[in-house]
C-alpha cells in the first residue's frame, strides 16, 4: 500500500538540512522570549500533483529567519544566504520517498520585528516528492 509522506518527515527533513547546512537552529515552537538567531518552518500548501508514471505531492513551505537586532543588515543577509546554499543540498527523505523537484520560490517578505528589533525574512520553497509508480496492469 502506498501512504503519502507525513508533515512530520518532511518537517524533519527540513529541519535536519538547515541544521546541518546553514548551522542556523530550527525549532518547532516559538517561544516568547526565544534567543536569535533561529529558524521555524511553515508548511503552506500541500498538493496533490500525480503525473501518469507517479503519485506526487508538492509541499509548498515558508521558512522563516529570525536575526539578532543589529544596526547592520550584513548578519541577516549571511544567515538567508546559510539558508540558500543549505537548501542547494537535496532533502534525505525517508526509505521509498523521493525529492524529484526542490527549487527555491524566492523572498517572500523582509521585515524588522516592531517589538523585537529583530531582523526577520521569509523563504519560500517548492517541493515535489514521489511515494510511489503507478503500475498498468494489462
């Protein structure tokens, strides 16, 4: 039986090839108070995108980058760029799941926290995995 990739998985992936690639933290829940610099993902848009040989879903996510207060822009744009580069690295997805598609969708937004002072940039990512072939049986 087939089963689609979870939230979970994919999360997980995302989180470990930030980590690793970008050495930017990854948390799961913001808390109030949460040290910079650090990263949090979004999961947007979940679509079902089968093609005739393939089951395939496109995970749309938002990742967010949160930069300590500075005067300067300098560190901000380092860590979107750690960002970037980490995700030019294919995701490792569990056993039976395949990344064929993982392209960056650009900026979203780029703005200071009012109440924080702190730097904060939104990334958009597409990403297409294929769980399984569909088989023609005659």
């Amino acid at each position: 039986m087939l089963q689609k990739l979870s939230l979970l998985d994919m999360h997980v992936a995302l989180k470990n090839r930030i980590e690793q690639g970008a050495g930017l933290r990854c948390v799961d829940h913001v808390k109030v108070n949460e040290p910079a610099p650090f990263t949090y993902l979004e999961f947007v848009e979940v679509v079902e995108e089968n093609t005739k040989t393939m089951y395939v879903d496109r995970f749309t996510v938002h990742i967010h980058i949160i930069s300590e207060p500075a005067t300067s822009s300098i560190q901000h744009y380092e860590n979107i760029k750690a960002v970037q580069e980490a995700l030019t690295e294919y995701i490792q997805l569990p056993e039976g799941y395949e990344v064929f598609g993982q392209v960056a969708s650009g900026l979203v937004s780029n703005y200071i926290e009012k109440d924080t002072n702190e730097r904060h940039a939104v990334l958009a990512f597409v990403f297409r995995v294929s769980y399984g072939f569909k088989v023609k049986i005659i």
